[in-house]
C-alpha cells in the first residue's frame, strides 16, 4: 500500500510539474534541430580508388607518393578558380585529405571531406588522376635510374674486361718469350747431360779395361798364357765394351816377348784416358749445375706467368659473365620500358554524396536531445519538488 501511495505522489509530482518538464524537453529538441540544421556546417566525404602495382621493395609507400605538398599544388593548380582563396594556402587542401593502401588488392582509396558534395568529388577526383600521374612519373624515373645504373655497370664491366685483355695479350707474349729463351737451355741442358753420361759409361769401359788388362799382364808374368801379337791386337781393337770382358785364351799360337810392354803401354793409355774422362764428367756436371741455376728461375717464372695467366683467364670469364647478365638486364629493361603494361589507373572515381557524415544523422540526434531533455526536465522537476518541500520544513519549525 505505501508502495502505491510513493508511485502516486511521483506522478503527482510530475503532473504538477509538467510545464517545466515539457519546456526543458523542447529547448532540448530546438537546440538540437538549430544546431544541426543551421549551426553545425555539414560534412561531405568523397572516396575514389585507384588500381596501383604492387608495391616494390626500397620504393616509398603509395600514401606517400599521392599524399604531399607537390601533389597537393598540382591539385590546387588544376582546380583553380574552383577553390576559393582561403583554400588555396599550402597545406589547406592536404589537411582534407587521408590515403589508405590496401596491399592485398592493391588498391589505394584517396578520400576528402568538404562542407560541400560537388567540392569533395570535384577535390578527390583530381588528387586521384594527379596521384596516377605522380605514380607513373615515380615508375619512369625509377626504371631510368634503373637503366642508368645497368649501363653505367656495363661500362664499367667493358672497361675491365678491356683490360683483362690486355693484360692477357701481355702475358701470352711473357709466356712465349720465357719458353723461347728456356727451350734452348732446356735443349743444351739434355746434350750436356747426354754428353756426360757417355763420358760415364767410357770411364767406366775403360775402367773394366784396365782391370782386366793388368789382370792379363799378371797371368802372363806367371807365364799362365801366352800371346801372340796379333790376337791381342785383334782383342784390344774390339769395338763393343762387352767384347772387353771376353777373357782371352789360356794358349796363344806363339809367345812374343814385347807382349808385356805393349800391356803397359795399354794400361797407361787406358788411366790417362780415364782421368781426362773424370776431368770431362766434372767440368760437365759443372756446366750442368749452371745451366740448371740459369734455367730453374726462368721455369719458375714461368710457372708463375701461368697461374697469372690462369687467375686472370678466370677473373676475364668472371668479368664476361657480369657484362652478359648486365646487357641481358638493359636489353629487359628497354623492353620493359616499351612494354611496360601495368599502370595505376582510377577504377572507381567519386560522386558527389548525398548524405553528409557530419553531423550524423540529425533526426536521431534531435531524438537523442529530446530523450536528455526530457530526462533532465524530470530529474529537475524533483529536483525542485524536493527542494520546496525542503524550504517549507524549515519555515514551519521557526
């Protein structure tokens, strides 16, 4: 029961106080009708899209490109007497302006917002096709920097591999005149050689000689054999170093006394012969170790122009290599240039909107105003109830 009688005092107080409520409720309504009717200038958003490459790698991204003070006065610029004049200050136009890149469709949305629709189209439509240009621009002078750097390589690669060539055609000509000037050594080193390995092999027949002469002389002095003249002669003029070992016959057709003498004449023949042999075979060991001596630096010269040679052969191939993949590289590029297909280009350029994003949507708003007022004309409505009730205790205890 006192449930009913607190709700039907609320409503009492609400009767009563109704005039206030319906009042506050309406200048809230009114306010916000004024305010967004006449007070709030309305905002109009304009989007375009443009249809752009794939970003590279190194380059600045496309919000860059399209959004800046260049594009910005190129925009202004084009525009011209359609802007008025407190928009034409740099920096004004920009401030209007957000760029958004979708990299996975590669898609770039220029959007504006103006206080007018036709404005907003008119603004984002010529930044859109001055943004395509500002692109295509970018990419043309990327590819010729692109070019300059390949032909600048190229230059280069030509200029080395010019003189690698050189280089080589210098060690080619070392290269002959070492072996033209070791070949004759090489020759006179092999004869010297030869020449001492036949005085060696003299020596050492005569050696084998002597040996078997003084053994001859000792068998005859024991009177063992005995010689006639002319088998030893015949025996003596054999011209085969192995006949020197065939040993002469126990028995002679006849003695003869200056067999003896002539054995000591032989065997003294045979030493000097082979002192001047061992004279020979030193004095050409000599002439050997010079020889070696003057030809061991040249081969080592020689050894060494060759791995020259070889390291520069390589270095030469390298350096041909690079100036083929750099021709390759300019002859795609001026190729790509010519053929070059896949420009930015606006896909979806802007009308003028309808509806402006600001203030959003007024009849809701002047709703919202009217529940806030009326909320706010309530809670003042007990407001005041409370603070007369209030006022009236007090007087009533004095």
């Amino acid at each position: 029961m006192e449930e009913e009688i607190d709700l039907r005092q609320y409503i009492e107080v609400i009767v009563r106080r109704w005039k206030w409520i319906v009042g506050i409720t309406l200048a809230a309504v009114v306010t916000a009708a004024i305010a967004s009717f006449f007070l709030i200038a309305p905002v109009y958003e304009a989007t375009a899209v443009i249809l752009v490459p794939p970003q590279e790698s190194g380059s600045p991204p496309y919000s860059l490109q399209i959004a800046n003070a260049s594009i910005e006065a190129q925009v202004v610029e084009y525009l011209g007497s359609f802007l008025p004049t407190e928009e034409r200050v740099p920096g004004r136009l920009l401030h209007l302006v957000s760029v958004s890149h979708d990299a996975e469709q590669s898609l770039v949305r220029i959007t504006v917002r103006a206080n007018n629709p036709e404005k907003a189209a008119q603004v984002v439509n010529a930044w859109a096709e001055t943004g395509v240009q500002a692109i295509a621009q970018y990419q043309k002078e990327k590819r010729q920097d692109i070019m300059s750097q390949k032909e600048k390589q190229a230059q280069i690669a030509a200029q080395n591999l010019e003189e690698a060539e050189e280089a080589l055609w210098v060690l080619d000509a070392e290269i002959l005149e070492l072996s033209a000037s070791i070949s004759p050594l090489q020759e006179d080193l092999q004869a010297t050689r030869e020449m001492r390995q036949a005085y060696q092999r003299e020596k050492s027949t005569l050696f084998l000689r002597v040996g078997e002469l003084a053994a001859l002389k000792q068998a005859v002095q024991r009177g063992e054999i005995h010689l006639s003249m002319d088998w030893l002669f015949l025996w003596i003029g054999q011209p085969s170093p192995d006949m020197v070992r065939i040993s002469p016959p126990s028995v002679a057709p006849g003695p003869t006394p200056d067999v003896e003498s002539i054995l000591d004449g032989l065997i003294l023949t045979s030493e000097v012969r082979e002192q001047m042999l061992s004279s020979n075979v030193e004095e050409l060991s000599n002439t050997i170790d010079q020889l070696a001596s003057e030809l061991l630096p040249q081969q080592q010269r020689l050894a060494e122009t060759q791995r020259e040679l070889a390291q520069l052969s390589w270095e030469r191939d390298t350096i041909q290599e690079l100036y083929a993949s750099v021709a390759k590289d300019i002859t795609a590029a001026k190729q790509a240039g010519v053929t070059a297909g896949f420009k930015a280009k606006v896909v979806s350029p802007a009308t003028p909107p309808v509806v402006p994003v600001q203030p959003h949507r007024r009849k809701m708003n002047i709703a919202i105003a009217g529940v806030l007022g009326l909320m706010v004309g309530v809670f003042g409505a007990f407001a005041m109830e409370y603070f007369e009730g209030w006022a009236q205790e007090g007087k009533e205890g004095n």
